[in-house]
C-alpha cells in the first residue's frame, strides 16, 4: 500500500481522543476508498488504536486481499456477520459514522455496546479529505480535462432540433470515450424556460432557436470527481439574455481572479453574489457559490452563506454562480478550482464567454 495512504489510518487514530473513542467503524463508500485505497463496494472498515480490518464477504476476496499485511481481510458467511466479530473485538466505545449508519446496523451494534458508547463520529474523515495530496489533485485534473474534451465536442453538435436527452447522451457518451470510468452525477441538460431549473433533469424538449442551454456534467476517473457548467444561446440570444448570461460571468471571473486560501468560505461566496445582488439578481441566485470535489461529487468544503470553513491550500472547490429568472431562462458559468495561497489553479479550460450555436 502507498506510503500516503497508509498514513490515512495514522491521522484517524490520532483523533480517537477528540472523539472519546477506541475504535472506528467506517461504512460510508468513499471514506473507505479514502482509508484504503480501493473501491468501498460492500465493505465496512473497522480500525482500532492497534490494527485495522476490512470486513467484507467471498465476493470481494481478492479485490480486498491487496490491502494485506496493512489490512486484515475478515470475511463473513452464512451463520457469522460483522457483528460478530465486532463482538469479538470486545471494545469499549466505538465511533460510528452515524448519518452513513443504516438503523439495522445500529441495532446491531446496540445489541453489543450500551448506547451511550456508539459515538457519532461523522466528519472524522471527511476532515483530513479536506486537503487533497498532489496524487488526488492529478486523478481530479484528469476527470476534469475529460470533460473540457466532452464539451469541445458537443458544440460541434448542438443544434435546433435535437432533444436535451440527446444532448446529455452525447455529452456522457464523449466522456466515456476520452476515459471515464463513470458520471459525478446525473448530467444536466435544460433548455429555454427549463434551463431556469438548476437542477433539471433533462427532458424530451427540443432545442430551438433563442433557448438557453445549460449543461452541468463530470465524470469520476480512478475514483475522483469532476464537475462543470457551461451555458451556450442556441440560433441568437436577446439582450435580456445575454445581460443576464454577462453579470453570471462577470461574477464568476470576479469570484475565480479573488478566491484565495485564508478567506472564510462565506467571503468567498459573496465575492460573486454582490455583484449579482448589485445587479438586481439577488433572489435569482439561491444557492451557494460552490462546494468541494474529490471522492464524492459534493463535500466539504461549501461555499455559502451556511459554510464553516476558511479556505486552505489544495482544497478542492467549483466556482459557479447561477441566475435563474421562473418561466424566462437560467444561466450558470461553472469551473473547478485548486486552492492556492495567492489564488486558485483553474482546473477548467473551456471558454466562458457565450457561445452562440448557429
């Protein structure tokens, strides 16, 4: 196992006594890709201040014997669960990650701890995956470049005519070819009055002349995320449009020349919201500015008025204001960032000024 995974367990048994525990169960998919290194499918992870256990069944044998001698692989079959071994351990307290926790599982452990020692321990990892290493921020660049790729060509194939499903299909379909492995998420591809929904899923709507078009895609390559929005006008934009498209960008330039380790994640946010507020857009723009990238599409840390954090170097976030006017359009600019102490390392490429498909 790589030397800068192993030291991932070291960091987690440090924080024990933060948390009261002796023990940590980890059930959440990308805590366990983080923790060892492979695909969290049907797995639990148990560490304890002096070893650590991945507990899975026949299935996974192989997959999970190359986390050996830094693992100990523990399969279970008919007649002997996780349970059982945790039982086994004889512990004291465990920390669960408890909003990754089903209720059976919690019954379980019930039935082997006093309820006052499962500790709630949901934020442990997800901490130390707040700085990404320069092997993660490589794999992200990676999925990203994919998409810039999937974004060159599908503005040689817009056009009026085509349907938003079509377009979606396209654009997963270039990701594919250029490497993916999977999608982030669902992709995003809303025209006209539906591109005022920033989360809309794509439609049988045809594109015609005078939509928006708004296209939110990524794609995960060895297990890391990517993520981007681009907004283009199908035929001809009007002058509402390409007003409104023109403040999105001025804010999300305005947010990606400013956005700097040691700002607090809600000053970063209203760097672009100001200018849209200014602008008279303020309740068009309802979410936040943006949100961590890495194992998981969104995480830690949240750019918005509801953020916790102070941005720190190599932290991954997306920079994406949006303006979303009910019944008319909507635009969203949205790039994928490195955080620096002098600025950020723009991961996206592509061009942000609008586009019109003729």
């Amino acid at each position: 196992m790589e030397e800068r995974i192993k030291k991932r367990s070291t960091k987690v048994i440090e924080s024990f006594k933060k948390y009261g525990i002796d023990a940590l169960l980890i059930t959440k998919e990308a805590d366990i890709h983080y923790i060892t290194g492979i695909p969290g499918e049907d797995c639990i992870v148990l560490i304890t201040a002096n070893k650590s256990y991945i507990i899975t069944d026949f299935r996974y044998l192989e997959a999970v014997s190359v986390l050996k001698p830094d693992f100990e692989v523990v399969i279970t079959k008919q007649g002997y669960e996780w349970i059982d071994f945790i039982k086994e351990m004889k512990l004291d307290k465990i920390g669960v990650q408890d909003e990754h926790l089903t209720l059976s599982g919690y019954n379980d452990l019930c039935s082997v701890f006093m309820r006052e020692n499962i500790i709630p321990a949901t934020g442990l990892i997800e901490s130390i995956r707040l700085i990404k290493d320069e092997v993660e921020i490589e794999l992200i660049k990676k999925a990203e470049t994919i998409g810039d790729l999937a974004f060159n060509h599908i503005l040689g194939f817009l056009g009026a005519g085509i349907s938003e499903k079509r377009v979606a299909l396209e654009i997963e379909h270039a990701m594919k070819l250029n490497g993916a492995d999977g999608f982030s998420f669902s992709t995003i591809c809303v025209s006209g009055v539906n591109s005022s929904r920033p989360h809309g899923i794509p439609s049988d709507k045809i594109l015609q002349k005078g939509d928006f078009l708004t296209m939110d895609f990524g794609c995960i390559y060895n297990g890391y995320c990517s993520d981007m929005t681009r907004t283009v006008a199908i035929g001809h934009a009007t002058d509402e449009m390409i007003h409104v498209y023109n403040t999105v960008l001025e804010a999300q330039l305005h947010a990606c020349e400013n956005l700097k380790a040691g700002m607090h994640v809600k000053e970063g946010d209203y760097l672009a919201r100001k200018i849209i507020e200014d602008a008279g857009f303020g309740e068009y723009f309802g979410h936040g500015l943006g949100h961590g990238v890495g194992l998981e599409i969104h995480e830690d840390p949240f750019l918005s008025f509801r953020g916790q954090h102070v941005l720190e170097e190599n932290m991954t976030v997306t920079i994406e204001p949006g303006i979303y006017l009910p019944g008319k359009f909507g635009v969203r600019i949205e790039d994928l960032a490195i955080v620096t102490k002098n600025g950020i390392n723009n991961m996206t490429q592509s061009a942000k000024e609008l586009i019109i498909i003729k």
